[in-house]
C-alpha cells in the first residue's frame, strides 16, 4: 500500500500566504473599526490603543436595520423549508408524472437574473402594497431560497433507504407523520446545511432590499451600510464597526453548523 506523499515546507509556507492575503481584509476591517473617527487610511496596523465609539454608532444608527436583517433572513428560512422539504420529499420519494420538467422549472428558477426578479416583484408590489415591509422582503428572498432548497434536499433525500419509510408505514403511520417522524429526522443535517446557506443567501441580500424598499421603515443592514458610506464618510470607524456586526450572525452560525454542513454535503453528494 503506497503511502500518500508528505507535503514540504514549501506547501505549508504558500498556503499561509493565501490564507493571510484572503484573511487580510477582514482583519483591516477589524483594525479599522477600533480606529479613532478619521481617514481609515492612517490608522495605525494594530489597534494599540482601540476606540469603541464607531460601535456605539453603529449600534446607534444601525441598530434597526440589524434587527430587520435578523428578521427578515429567520423568516426567509423558515418559508423556504416550510415549503421546500415537501417538495422535495415528493420529487425524490413518489413516482410521479412531470418530475424532469418540475426539476427543470427549478434549475430554470434558479438561472433568472436577480434584477429581473426585483422589477417584477416591484410593480406587483405596489399593487399589493407590499413594498417597506417585511412580508414582501421575506416572500422576495424566498424566491432564491426555495429553489435551492429543493435542489439540496432532494439530492439527500433520493438516498434515503426506502425501508425506513417502508417499516414506518406498516407500523400504522400516515405520509404525513412518516414525513414528520421519520423523513426530517433523517434528513437533519442537509436541513442544517440548507437552512444556513438560505440565511445567508438572505442577509446578505442587497438588490431586492435596494429595489423593494424605499423608506427608513424597514431596511436591511446591507442596504443600511450602503446609505450610510453616503452620509458618514468621515467615521469609517463606524461603518467598519457596522460591517463588523453585519458579518458577526453569519460568522457564528458557520462555526456552530460546520459539522452538520459537511455531512449534509457530503450525504447529498454521495448515494
């Protein structure tokens, strides 16, 4: 058995390079955050002595639009699983007529460029009276969020050994509670992975927030960055403090769902 070669020194040194320079501007933003109100570009590398004011700016002015952000993309995941997860079920689990074209509809979905989603979604807004709200940012997202979601769901739940569902059915359960009971149990980490990337497909959502609002009411915190580089550009400090917090929810939940996202990968990769 021919052991794997061992990687050299050299290996080890370039791939700390990349790491730093693809690092490098999170770190700058950090670095930027604690840096006195002024021109981020003569702050100091390291933040010896770090100032906190732009985070209470940021949180002052910013605060809002995080909470909007928060609600918006739990909302989004929730609609996009609610809806996706049976879809999916069905698609990989019943023989049913049209199942090529459906999947073909989603890929379909999936490849429609964003802006012409945002103009449509624009004049049946105004109609409905959808627009500065949340439901209509919620329901905006989703449109990207299910057909992903299907996608992935579908591909773990094809390798699903059909004697689950089979000894769950002569024991007395109904579709429905062997859906419930047995499929989503099952199916818990590509729900995991899934979940987590609607969440940030959602948070970091800046064109049906930029087409589909147009008052303070309810505004993201990507688009409230983006208003606030127009009216604060003397306190980089404190729109390097509100990226901080922007990127803190998604920083988080990548840690805590690393497990769970490389084994839903992982198990709708490989049947």
């Amino acid at each position: 058995m021919k052991r794997a070669p061992k990687r050299g020194w050299p290996s080890t040194i370039v791939g700390i390079v990349l790491l730093a320079l693809m690092l490098f501007p999170v770190y700058w933003m950090v670095n930027a955050s604690l840096q006195p109100a002024g021109n981020a570009l003569h702050g100091a590398w390291f933040p010896f002595h770090p100032d906190f004011s732009g985070y209470a700016t940021a949180l002052r002015d910013q605060g809002r639009n995080l909470v909007t952000s928060l609600v918006v993309a739990l909302g989004s995941v929730a609609l996009s699983l609610a809806l996706a997860a049976p879809a999916a079920y069905a698609l990989a689990q019943f023989r049913l007529r049209g199942t090529n074209l459906v999947l073909f509809s989603v890929l379909i979905a999936q490849m429609v460029p964003g802006i012409v989603v945002a103009n449509a979604l624009y004049s049946a807004y105004t109609d409905l009276g959808l627009l500065n709200s949340y439901l209509g940012l919620l329901l905006a997202d989703s449109t990207a969020g299910v057909p992903f979601a299907i996608i992935i769901l579908r591909a773990f739940m094809q390798g699903i050994p059909r004697e689950i569902i089979d000894a769950a059915r002569v024991d007395g359960a109904g579709r429905l509670r062997v859906f419930r009971s047995v499929v989503l149990r099952v199916s818990a980490n590509s729900l995991i992975t899934t979940a987590l990337f609607t969440f940030l497909f959602t948070w970091s959502d800046f064109l049906f927030a930029l087409t589909l609002t147009t008052t303070e009411t309810v505004r993201p915190i990507t688009l409230g960055i983006y208003q606030y580089i127009g009216a604060h550009t003397n306190q980089w400090n404190a729109i390097m403090a509100t990226a901080v917090l922007a990127s803190v929810p998604a920083a988080v939940l990548l840690v805590v769902a690393q497990r769970h996202v490389a084994a839903g990968v992982t198990s709708g990769a490989v049947k």
